[in-house]
C-alpha cells in the first residue's frame, strides 16, 4: 500500500514538473510573440524583403546564447534576476529592476493595445472598449482562486493555437521560401540589418522577457543543480518555438509583399493577412493578435512584479494585487494615448539594449561559487557565447541609436 503511494507521488510529481516546465516554456514564447512582434516583423519585411530572414536567424542565435544561460544560472541559484544581480554588485538589483519594469510597462500598453486590436478585427468593436475587456479577463485571471492553473492552460492554449493559425496562412500565401534562406546565407546590405536585429532581440529576451521563464522556474521550485537539465531544455525548446513562429510569420508577411501589394501603415501585420485572406484573414489575424496580446500582458505582468516582490515582505505578500495594479495601469494609459506604431519599434530596440547589462551579470554570477554553488560549474562554451552576445548586442545597440534618432525625428 505505502509502495503504491509512493508511485503515485511520483507520478503526481513527474506531471506537475511537466506541467510547470511546459508553461515556462510557453510563456516566454507568447512574452516574445506580443503585438510589438507582430508591427517589427510586417514593417521589416515590407522594407527589407527576403533580407530580413538574416536577421532572424542572427537574433534567434543571440536569444539562444542569452536564455540558456539565464535560465540555467537562475535556476541553479534559486534567485530572482535583482536578487542575483545585488549580490553581484550591492544595489545592482534595484537599477536593473527599474528598467526591466519600466520596459515591461512600455511595452504592456502595446500588449492590451493589441488584444484590443485583435478583438476589433474580430468583432468589430472599438479598439478602446476591447483593451478594457483584455486588462478585465487578465485581471479576473489573476485574482481567481484558481489563477495559477488558469494561467498555466491559457499561455499553453493561446501558444498552440497560434502557430497552428500562422502555419496555415503562411502555406496559404506561398512566400519564396528558396530566397529567404538564399539570404540567409548571402545577405544584403548588412548596415540595414543593424536596427532590425537589435529590435528583434530586444522583443525576444531584451528586458522582462529574458526572464519570463526563469522566473516561473523558481516559483515552480525548479531550482537547485539537479535541474540544470531541465533548465537549459526548457531555455532551447523556447527559443526553438518563439523561433519558428518568427519565422511562419515572416514568411506570411513576404508572401503578401512579394507579390508587389504594399502593406497599411496604419497597421501593416492586419493588412497582411486582410489581403491575402480577405475577411476570413482579418479574423484568423485578430485571434493570433488578441493571443499574442493578452498572454503577453500576463507575461508582462507576471515577470515584472516577481522582480519587485523580493524588495519587501508587503509586495511578496500582495504579489498579485502589484499584478493587477500593473495590469490596470497599462490599460488605463492605452485608453488615453494610445498604441502608436513607432514607439513599439522604438520600446523593442530599447528594451535590446538592456541585455547587455543584465546578461553580463548572470555572467558574472555563473561564475561565483556564493550564488551558484560550490558544485555547480558553468560551461566554458555557455560563457563564451554569452560574452559573444553580450558584446555583439551591445555593438548593435549603440550602433541603432542613431537609426533611432531618424526613426523618432522621421
């Protein structure tokens, strides 16, 4: 009999593993894939072409190098990024929270913006009424008694359906699949790559999102050097994920392009599947941008309150009330400004230029015995990568403040 229930025990545990390893996983895929995804990759497309597929494939390298080693030296610690980062350098933490919540907030008023987009292109309702109803069910989800598991089966419901949608309407538009890995290898103009790279790699794990799934990890309890493996699988399975949705939805915004039609500037991604599908492509476009939308304002949410819940008892304690706060205050500041196309680019390519500092860090820390332990050692070649992309994003995002600076003057 106590045999029998120690099997149970371990299986109800194996499934609660898998189930906190899959959401993890999830949720930095659909924290990368928000409505500020979707405007990057139509409006480098429209401009670049092909060319463009370069740029993916470099920042989808960038992403890995930098997930799996925050993943992995988050997961070993057992501590929070501000956490690390303080014991680091005392007062490191609180600089590096700020930004990350202040890059969270930026981008969290495009997230509800977005889902509020998504469900006019469904329903055809004000674009302002469906923000609020996206901050409602987000907020409805994190105060129920039952949150956690809500969120866990919506981030994993919303990734799937995603890409199954993108899947379909990328077969659907018949991209030169040939040419973008011609360009691949042989890109073009390489100066022009500069700014959309950076902006890719800041909307994949520039600022909260680098820390979305390590975070969640830690909460989960999936923490120590027995979990290094499950760790850095997890960190590759998401990359691999947010990758290949990069890529389905760049090939359906080349499909369209490629054909000579121009997108809206207004709102390019809408545009893209309005012409090659016609209203049925507006709708499937509405559910992946209300999809991306909200479990982006639930990643946004969650991640940068977790790297303010360690600073004092009080905002560990009411964790989902500072969630909610955050959640109302984006949409409060979407319903009276906005969700301009430009300060979407802009918040990506800033939020890229983050990673250097926060890395660097978890760089550091992988390498000190006081955080990660006296048994653990961190992979050379993890380290080197590491520093590789540290620098090279570093590099990059010096090198795009100037196409900022036209960006922003233009």
């Amino acid at each position: 009999m106590n045999n029998d229930n120690m099997v149970l025990q371990t299986d109800v545990e194996k499934k609660a593993l898998r189930n906190n390893l899959i959401t993890s996983i999830f949720l930095m895929i659909t924290s990368a894939l928000g409505p500020g995804f979707l405007t990057q990759t139509a409006n480098f497309t429209e401009q670049l072409g092909a060319n463009f597929a370069f740029a993916i494939v470099l920042s989808i390298v960038i992403s890995f190098a930098a997930q799996v080693n925050v993943w992995r030296v988050l997961s070993v610690s057992g501590m929070y990024a501000q956490d690390l980062s303080n014991k680091v350098l005392p007062g490191l933490g609180y600089v590096v929270s700020f930004f990350i919540v202040l890059g969270g907030l930026a981008f969290n008023i495009g997230n509800v913006g977005g889902a509020g987009l998504g469900l006019n292109a469904i329903f055809g309702i004000d674009y302002t009424i469906g923000a609020v109803i996206t901050g409602i069910i987000a907020i409805v989800i994190f105060i129920s008694k039952t949150g956690k598991t809500i969120v866990d089966k919506f981030i994993q419901v919303l990734g799937i359906l995603m890409l199954i949608l993108a899947l379909y309407v990328a077969v659907v538009t018949k991209p030169p699949v040939g040419e973008t890995f011609q360009r691949i290898i042989m890109p073009e103009n390489i100066e022009s790559l500069i700014l959309p790279i950076i902006t890719l790699v800041g909307g994949t794990v520039g600022g909260y999102i680098s820390f979305s799934g390590g975070h969640r990890l830690i909460d989960s309890g999936i923490t120590g050097i027995g979990n290094v493996k499950n760790a850095s699988n997890s960190a590759t399975f998401a990359i691999l994920g947010s990758g290949i949705m990069r890529f389905l939805l760049f090939w359906v915004f080349l499909g369209v392009v490629s054909t000579g039609v121009g997108l809206d500037p207004s709102n390019p991604a809408a545009s893209a599947f309005e012409i090659a599908l016609g209203r049925p492509g507006e709708i499937i476009f509405g559910i992946i941008l209300f999809s991306a939308g909200i479990s982006s304002v639930i990643g946004a949410a969650y991640t940068s309150a977790s790297f303010l819940k360690t600073f004092h008892p009080v905002l560990e304690k009411y964790n989902n009330l500072v969630i909610v706060a955050f959640i109302v205050f984006s949409t409060i500041v979407y319903a009276f400004i906005g969700q301009p196309v430009m300060l979407l680019i802009i918040a990506g390519s800033l939020n890229g230029l983050i990673l250097p500092l926060t890395l660097g860090t978890i760089l550091i820390g992988a390498n000190r015995k006081d955080i990660v332990g006296a048994d653990y050692k961190h992979p050379v070649w993890l380290t080197v990568i590491g520093v590789i992309a540290a620098l090279l994003t570093l590099y990059l995002g010096i090198q795009s403040l100037s196409g900022i600076s036209a960006l922003w003057q233009g």
